[in-house]
C-alpha cells in the first residue's frame, strides 16, 4: 500500500524506514532558516521512465544502516536524467538538518540558473527581431 501524498514535515520520518510502495521523499517546501522543516512528499515506487521525478525536483531516500543509522541518498532531477546529488551514510536521530544546507543551496542554484537562462533566451529573441 502507498502512503498518502499529501505535505509533511520530513523530521516526521527521519527515524524510520521508509514506508513500502515509497522511492522517497519529494522536497516539496525549504525554508531558509538552517535546520528548519523540509516538507515532503512521498513519491510512489515505479520501473516505469514516465516516473521519473522532474527537472530541478529533489528526492531524498534513505535505509537503515547496519550499524543503526540511516544511509541518506539525494537525487536531484534534470532534463535528461536523475543524478545523485550527495549522500551521507549512518546519519543519526533526526537527519533532517543535516541535508537542509545542502537542498536548500541546491533548489536556489536551480532557481537563480532558470532566471539566468530565461534572461538570456529574451535577451536573444530580441537581438534576432
């Protein structure tokens, strides 16, 4: 059974596997504030390419570590493919503000090269007008 997607806090679910039918969280909302609340959403186990998680779309996963831990994995999603962004294995407790540097950075180089991007492709309808 899949859990529900609706928003939660990702703390909720840091100190537990994650729930079956689930390939991870989808980083719906960060806040600015280091070590404040990601917000997530599960995402649905699938083998189909149609499911892939979106360009500039971050999915956290994680497993239980032998040693007691969690083994954290961020995929980040660009246009032709998904690319593991960072992991950090064993984490302990509440992992959550470990990766919040590392997501929130990441979604705002996203954001800042999507504006630089438009800009330039105005910039060069323009010049060809």
């Amino acid at each position: 059974m899949t859990p529900p997607t609706a928003l939660f806090p990702l703390r909720k679910a840091t100190l537990r596997p994650m729930p079956d039918g689930v390939r991870g969280a989808l980083v719906r909302e960060v806040s600015p504030v280091p070590g404040d609340i990601l917000r997530t959403t599960w995402h649905p186990a699938t083998t189909s390419r149609q499911d892939r998680i979106g360009t500039g779309v971050l999915l956290l996963n994680w497993t239980p570590a032998s040693s007691g831990g969690m083994d954290v994995t961020t995929l980040f999603g660009l246009h032709t493919m998904e690319v593991t962004l960072a992991t950090w294995p064993n984490l302990h407790g509440d992992w959550s503000t470990t990766v919040h540097p590392t997501v929130y950075e990441t979604l705002g180089l996203y954001a800042a090269l999507r504006v630089a991007t438009d800009a330039l492709n105005l910039a060069n309808e323009h010049a060809t007008v």
